[in-house]
C-alpha cells in the first residue's frame, strides 16, 4: 500500500498519518520532517533563509525520493505539497491520495494550538487566521479535490479510513 495523506495545516496529517501507519503497518514519513532533518534547520528557517521557492523545489524532489525507495509507505504531505512541480500528477500515479478535508473552524482550533511553529500563521489573530485558511484553502482546492479518496467529517476513526481506503 502506498498512501499519501493530504490537506490544509490543522487538517490531521500527523495525527492520522501515525495512526494508519501503525494500524496497518507502513513504513511512515512526514514529508516536512524528513525535510527538516535533511536541511538541518526547521521549515520556518528554510523559508526564511532560502526562500519558499527553494523549500517547494526540495518538497517536491524529497517526496519523489521517499516513494521511489519504498514500496510501502504512508507519506503524510506538507499542506502545499500537492500545488507544486507537478506533485499531485506524481502522487496519484504512484500510490492512493486522501485528502483529509474537515471544517475550517475545526482546523482553526487546531492551528491556534501550535501557531508559534508554522510561519505562514505565527502572528495572526483568530479572524485573521480564520480568513487566511479560506482563503489558501480556495486556492489549495482544485488540486486537493484531485485526491482519489476525500474525508470532509470533522469525526473520523480508523473505520473510516478502512472503508474508504480499501475501496479506493
């Protein structure tokens, strides 16, 4: 099985992408982790010194790597991922894509939890950041909704992946 798991910051990536690894017993890789330890600096540092450009070119090569050396894997995707160097193409002819897609309130909560770490959203208010995620969300959209296996509830368990993962 190979997985990508997709979606905005706050979606439940990590969280997920942990989960289902262990359940089903992937090698796992979160994209932006694996990238942080190959640069030696955190993604907020790789922005600010190198510039997105840079880290979207690195995202996207670091990614290709990771599928091409493992035949089983569950790949949990920095929020940008898909929208880059053709990225969404890649994934969904290498493996099954799941866009993890739950309200905005929802991953707003979830985002104020650990804002000081991400440095599109550090220094924004709740209606600021409220109006950022809409805002990159719709941009995000159409790549996002070429994911092979949607989840838009704000409640899932592993059931749910079971029976939408297996099908897709």
């Amino acid at each position: 099985m190979k997985l990508f798991l997709l979606g905005f910051m706050g979606a439940g990536k990590s969280y997920w992408g942990k989960q289902l690894a262990a359940h089903w017993d992937l090698p796992y890789f979160d994209l932006d982790e694996v990238i942080v330890e190959r640069e030696g600096m955190p993604v907020a540092d790789i922005f600010n010194t190198k510039g997105e450009d840079y880290f979207r070119k690195r995202e996207a090569a670091v990614l290709r790597e990771l599928a091409a050396e493992n035949d089983r894997f569950l790949i949990s995707c920095g929020g940008g991922t898909p929208c880059f160097s053709d990225t969404m193409d890649f994934m969904n002819a290498n493996g099954v894509t799941v866009w993890l897609n739950p309200s905005i309130p929802l991953m707003v909560e979830r985002l104020q939890r650990k804002q000081y770490k991400r440095p599109l959203i550090q220094d924004l208010g709740t209606e600021e950041l409220t109006a950022f995620t809409e805002k990159k969300l719709a941009e995000r959209q159409p790549f996002y909704e070429q994911s092979q296996v949607i989840i838009s509830d704000d409640e899932i368990t592993l059931e749910t992946f079971e029976k939408l993962i297996r099908h897709a």
